[in-house]
C-alpha cells in the first residue's frame, strides 16, 4: 500500500519536472495563432478590417474579436483559408468593409504635388519617399495599394491605378472550351 | 499501351549497344522534317522595318541605350544586359531608330511590349568588329562580352549562356553536352546549322568546353538526322579537342535537356535542381555556332536560323535577321500570313497572337497550318484514369493526379505531384484517349503557383516594412520623450547657475550701457546760446515732474487692478 503511494508519489514528482523544465525550455514565445493568421493575410496594411493593419486584426480573430470575413485585399480566397485554419464556417466577405478590388498602385501626379508630406507619414509601409517641400513619389515596387495616403493629400494628386497585365506578370487562363453545335444539326436548324 | 512498352523494349535493346540510356515514355509523332530539309540555308536581306522587343531572354528586361532618331550601325548596342541574369539587344541593319514604345510581340498572351522600332536605311553598314582572342583575356572577361554580345539560348528557352558557362567551384561541369537532337516535329533549323556550318560550330564548343573546363564534350544528335551527324563527326574529328558525337535514339522530347542528359550520361537530374549541379551543362547547336560567330568574328547575336513550313512554297530554313515581321518572312516563304500561325512546333509550340509579330531570337520555327495538318481536336471527354499519360511522361509524374489538382485548382496538391517538373513537352496531351488538353491545365496551375508565390513573396516585404515603420515611430517617440525629460530636469538643475551668469551678463550689460549714456552728450547743447541754454533746462526739469507724475500715476492704477483683480 505504502510501496505503491510512494511510486505514485515519486513519478508524479518526476513528470512534474519534466513538464516544468520543459515549459521552460520549449517555451513559445508570442502566440503562434496570431503568426499563422497574419500568414493568411495580405498584408496591404489598409485597415479597411476596422483594426489599424494587419497584425492588428490578426490578434483580434485569435482572440475570436473579430470575424474572418473583414478583409477585401485577401478576398474570398483569404476567407477560405482563415476558414479552414480556424476550423469555422466559411462566411461571404462582409460588404460593410468594402469589396475586393484589381491590385493596384499609388501613382502621385509629380507636377501638382506640393511636398507637404502629409502621404509619407500616412504610408503603413514607408513606400514613398521624399522631404519637406520637395516631390514625392511613389516606389511601385513597394506599395501595397491600401489607397492610405489618397485622403490626406490636400492637393488631390494621387490616385490609384490598377496594376497593368503586361507579358512578364500575365498568367495562363483556365482551360474554357467552347461548346459548339455539330454541323450536322446546324444544317438542320437552318434547314 | 502494348505498342508503347515494345518501342521502349526495342530502344533498349538497340541501346545496349551504344552505351546510351533511356528516358521513361516518349512518343513517335510523325516528323515532318523532309519538307523544310531539301534546300540549303537561304539568308533573308534585312527588310526595311525591324521591331526588336526588349523582352527576348529569360531575366531582367534590357535597359535602353539609344533613342529615337537616333542613326545606328549593324551590330550596334540598343540595348544594354540588366543586371546577371539579362542580355543585351543589338541592331541587325543599320538604320534610324524610329520609335521606342509598345509593340505586340511573339507571346501566347498577345499583349504588346517595349520594342525599339528601327527604320533599315539599306546599306547595312557593320560597326567596326574586333574578334576576341579568348585565351589571352580572362573568363570573366570572356563571360562579360557574351553577356554584351545577348548569347542566350536559341534552343528556345533564351536563358543567358554566359550564366551557365560561369565555372562553379562547388559544382565542377565534367561534362558538355550539345542539344543537336530537335526532337520536335516540323522544325529543323539545328539540322540544317549542322549539316552547313558543323566546324562553326565546333569552334564555338571548344570556347565553351574551355569555359566549363568540362572534361568531356558529347554532340547528341537523334539517328533521324544521319547527315548533320556526319558532318558534325567530320568537323568534331578536326578539332584539337576530343568531342564525341553520339546518336540518339529518335523519340520525342529527346531533345529536352534533361532527356537528352539522362541517355548520354545516364544521370538523372534531380527534381528542382539544375542539371550543373550533377556536373553537366547543356547547350543548343545554334547556341555554340553563336559564341563562335562573337569570339572569332566579334558579331553579336542579329540573326537566327528559323524553319518556315507547313502550308507553304518554299518550305526550308531561313537566315532571318531578328525583328523581321513573321509576315514578311512567311509571304517570302510563298505563304499567305494567317491569323492562326504557330511559333515552334506542333508539340509545345503556340499560335501567335497575329502574323504581325517580329522573329525573335526564341523564334525557331514558324509552321502555317491548314486544316488537313492539324484538324480541330474532337472534344474533350472525361478522364478514364487509364494512366496512358503517366506511362508517356518523360518527367516520370503522374499527369493524370496532376490534370485532377489543376482542374480543381487544389495548387498545393499539385505543388506537391512537382508540377515543375514537367517540361510541358505535349507527350501527355497526345497519347490521352479522351482527347484531354492536359498541359492547358497545367500551365494553367503553374502560373497560377507563380502568381501565388509572388503576392506571398511581396506580402512578406510588405510585413517587415510596416513592422520596421511600427519599430521606428516607437523608437521616436521614445527619443522624442527621453528629450523633454532631459530639458526638464535640466531646468531645474543646471538652470539655476546658467541663470546667475546670464543676469549677471546682462547688469553688466545695462552697466555698460549707463555708462557709455553717461559719457556721451547725447543731445547737441554745447555750442548753443545761454538762452537756449536756460530754455533747455526748463523744459528738462518740467519732463522731469512729468515724468515722476506719472511713474506714480500708473503705479496706484496698478495697485487699482491688482485690488480689483483680487
């Protein structure tokens, strides 16, 4: 009786170090959810989800705060995946957030810009570059099309144009055959 | 199914012989190739407009070095190499750059890109072409010139050769392989440059052999070509380097790289990897008669072999230089320029998007079809899963997984199946019973991987962007803060004796200035008359009540509003 609470006792002890030294060892650090999300998201940082980017949002859905169907950029597609990550219900893109748009990028009109700055500070991924008083423009490479620094230019010169297909991003389309009718019953239509 | 095992049987039979390998499936599509073979190579005069589009290689678009109105020699730069993986683009006739802008060119998406537009002013006048003594100057040098001179390769693919000639000191090549196969139907462009110019083109392996220090140099050649056979065997025997030619069987893509590699070598290249990384390096005919023409006679890449057949007069090989209209070239070929032209061959080749694209250095074959030589395909029907295409697969995948995941659009299924492995070599497409046009999917899927990848690729940049943009404002702040407690603390500590010496400064100031009031005379009372004098002083004394009047006037006011205020 004694022999066999002892044993007990001592394993108990025993796996209870383990487990200790190993939460200390194999700690995760930050919430590997929250990473796996903003994963899934397209990181336009526009903030049309309600949350100020997209690690924001990213803590809000792991928290179970917000829904998955906020984002536009990540359309449909996106949803699935969050869908499919969270273990939920798929969900239409709540149109209250906007509706996807064709990629596009910030294209600042050189002649009218004034230099205030005023886009640069508003840009979530430093895509613009210039200074005080002189021209700002636009690194196409780098901007994500968040449409963030159109309402704060107080001289209206950016806008944004949708990403041209070109022969280096074109893509091969789905196989769509059509269907025609066979000649034999044509003739007989027309007959 | 049974026909296919027995070829395979008796290709292996026959290949035990000759030391060759084999390749899983293959097919035997009919050739072709008699009609574009009977007449030699026949040069094409540069016609009088050419469109060079800046887009003809694998890589970097090339950056501009001429403008409009500009007049240019042949075989001068237009176009310089950007960056390593890029190659230049030069004039194939000189003449007066007409325009610089979009032009629709030979690619199945049919959409319009930078071209230089070069109006040929006739007298075809060289630049000055100084040959490369190769032995004399560096490899890099060497490299540098290919890189300038846009050798890529003309097998089709227009990879940039000087990247795979580079020596790679952790994967030394051993051997060279020259692509002399041309497995495709139809085109016959490497057999007629093999036939013409083999010492050419073995003067071009032997820069390319010393390039690589490869220790071996094997010409493989299909045994349909037995006259380009002997000619290179010929050429190869007058050569001060041991090349071999080696025959292989005839089966379609024999001619891939990795086909080709795996029969002359018996090496298989693993998937996703290159084949330099198994010590082999591949190059096309056209692509050593290339380096040959630059190194001994300083020419640049301005023109290509391109077999123009099918429905047409005079079927055969043309010497064309690049940017000629493909409608200019197939009328001179006595054919009529239909929309429905296909660029490359019948297997892996694509319709042009018009006849009114220019002749690129991708270009090596055109074919006008008619409705007898490729009838419309009979309609698609459901896949039976008889698995005839995995058995047809040069790449050893299973087509018929792959063609469920792309039509699914299940893309990391596919990824999973090594999609990009295939070669889209058409095999597939051509043994499948239920008429499937299998490598349309998986093109399809492909580029879609790619797209994918891509937006990944550009979503993670964008996250470290913004995260480093999070990171510096915080950082700011954290300055800006850790400033205004300094000035604070500073205020009261260090404020106090900097105050003391700042009023001391300034009585010492006000000193000064008492006394520099007390010494001058200000007003100009010395040379006056004593009754001016006395008026003087008179209203001196008077400002001087009124003065005190009112300093007290305002002080009792003063007291006034303080009281009020209180």
């Amino acid at each position: 009786m004694l022999t066999a609470l002892y044993v007990m006792l001592g394993l108990a002890l025993l796996l209870g170090v383990v487990l200790g030294y190993s939460a200390l060892k194999f700690k995760v650090e930050g919430d590997p959810l929250v990473a796996r999300i903003d994963a899934i998201l397209p990181q336009t940082q526009c903030g049309q989800c309600g949350y100020p980017g997209c690690k924001p949002y990213a803590m809000a859905i792991a928290k179970g705060e917000a829904d998955i169907n906020q984002c536009p950029p990540g359309g449909d597609a996106g949803v699935h995946a969050l869908a499919d990550l969270l273990g939920v219900e798929y969900k239409p893109l709540n149109a209250e957030h906007g509706l996807p748009k064709p990629k596009s990028v910030a294209v600042i009109d050189e002649n009218v810009c004034i230099g205030c700055t005023l886009c640069i500070q508003a840009c979530p991924v430093d895509a613009i570059l210039g200074a005080a008083k002189h021209m700002h423009t636009v690194i196409a490479s780098e901007c994500t099309g968040c449409e963030l620094c159109v309402a704060p230019c107080p001289v209206d010169c950016i806008t944004m144009e949708p990403i041209a297909e070109s022969p280096a991003n074109w893509k091969w389309r789905y196989p769509v055959f059509e269907i025609k009718p066979e000649p034999a019953v044509t003739r007989k239509i027309a007959e | 199914m049974n026909a296919i095992v027995n070829l395979s049987e008796l290709i292996k039979r026959k290949l035990g012989k000759t030391g060759l390998s084999s390749f899983n499936g293959g097919v035997h599509p009919p050739q072709h190739k008699l009609e574009s073979t009977t007449s030699p190579i026949r040069p094409v005069p540069p016609p009088a407009r050419l469109v060079l589009p800046l887009r003809q290689h694998v890589g970097n678009v090339s950056k501009l070095q001429v403008a409009t109105g500009d007049h240019v020699l042949k075989g001068q730069l237009l176009a310089r190499a950007d960056g390593q993986v890029s190659a230049a683009v030069h004039a194939p006739t000189s003449g007066t750059i007409a325009a610089i802008d979009n032009q629709l060119i030979p690619h199945p998406s049919g959409l319009p890109d930078i071209s230089i537009t070069l109006e040929a002013d006739g007298r075809d006048e060289w630049i000055a072409r100084q040959p490369l003594d190769y032995k004399a100057m560096s490899k890099q040098e060497l490299l540098d010139s290919l890189r300038e001179a846009g050798v890529v390769g003309l097998g089709g693919a227009t990879f940039p050769s000087h990247i795979k000639l580079r020596e790679d000191a952790r994967h030394p090549v051993r051997t060279l392989i020259i692509n002399g196969a041309e497995c495709e139907p139809y085109i016959s462009c490497d057999d007629m440059l093999m036939r013409e110019r083999a010492a050419e083109i073995v003067r071009g392996i032997e820069i390319m052999r010393y390039l690589l220090d490869a220790g071996r140099c094997v010409i493989g050649i299909e045994d349909n070509k037995p006259q380009a056979a002997a000619a290179m065997r010929a050429a190869a025997a007058d050569s001060e380097v041991a090349i071999d030619v080696a025959e292989v069987p005839t089966i379609y893509p024999g001619g891939g790289a990795k086909q080709l590699i795996k029969v002359i070598t018996g090496l298989e290249v693993p998937s996703g990897r290159l084949p330099s990384e198994i010590g082999v390096q591949c190059f096309n005919v056209a692509t050593a008669y290339s380096v040959h023409r630059l190194v001994h006679h300083g020419e640049p890449v301005i023109s290509r072999i391109v077999t123009v057949t099918g429905h047409v007069g005079h079927a055969g090989n043309y010497e064309v230089p690049l940017g000629m209209s493909i409608r200019e070239l197939v009328e001179l070929a006595g054919g009529k320029a239909i929309p429905e032209l296909i660029m490359g061959g019948p297997m892996m080749g694509f319709n042009l998007p018009s006849a009114d694209v220019p002749v690129v250095k991708a270009t090596n074959c055109i074919i006008v079809p008619d409705s007898a030589m490729f009838p419309e395909p009979p309609p698609a029907l459901p896949c039976i899963r008889c698995t005839r295409c995995a058995d047809a697969c040069p790449a050893n995948l299973q087509p018929q997984e792959l063609y469920w995941f792309s039509k699914s659009q299940n893309l990391d299924k596919a990824r999973e199946y090594k999609i990009f492995d295939c070669i889209e070599c058409g095999c597939c497409t051509y043994v499948c019973p239920s008429n499937i046009p299998l490598v349309q999917y998986y093109r399809f899927a492909k580029s879609e991987i790619i797209a994918q990848d891509r937006a990944r690729e550009a979503a993670d940049i964008a996250r470290e962007r913004n995260e480093f943009r999070l990171k510096r404002i915080e950082r700011e702040k954290q300055e800006r803060a850790q400033k205004h407690a300094q000035k604070a603390a500073g205020a009261k500590t260090e404020a106090a004796p900097a105050d003391d010496a700042k009023k001391a400064a300034i009585a010492a100031a006000i000193e000064r200035a008492k006394a520099q009031k007390a010494e001058m005379t200000p007003k100009n009372t010395e040379a006056v008359s004593p009754v001016v004098a006395a008026e003087i002083a008179e209203i001196e004394t008077r400002r001087a009540e009124v003065q005190a009047a009112s300093t007290t006037e305002a002080r009792t006011e003063e007291k006034q509003s303080t009281e009020e205020a209180k």
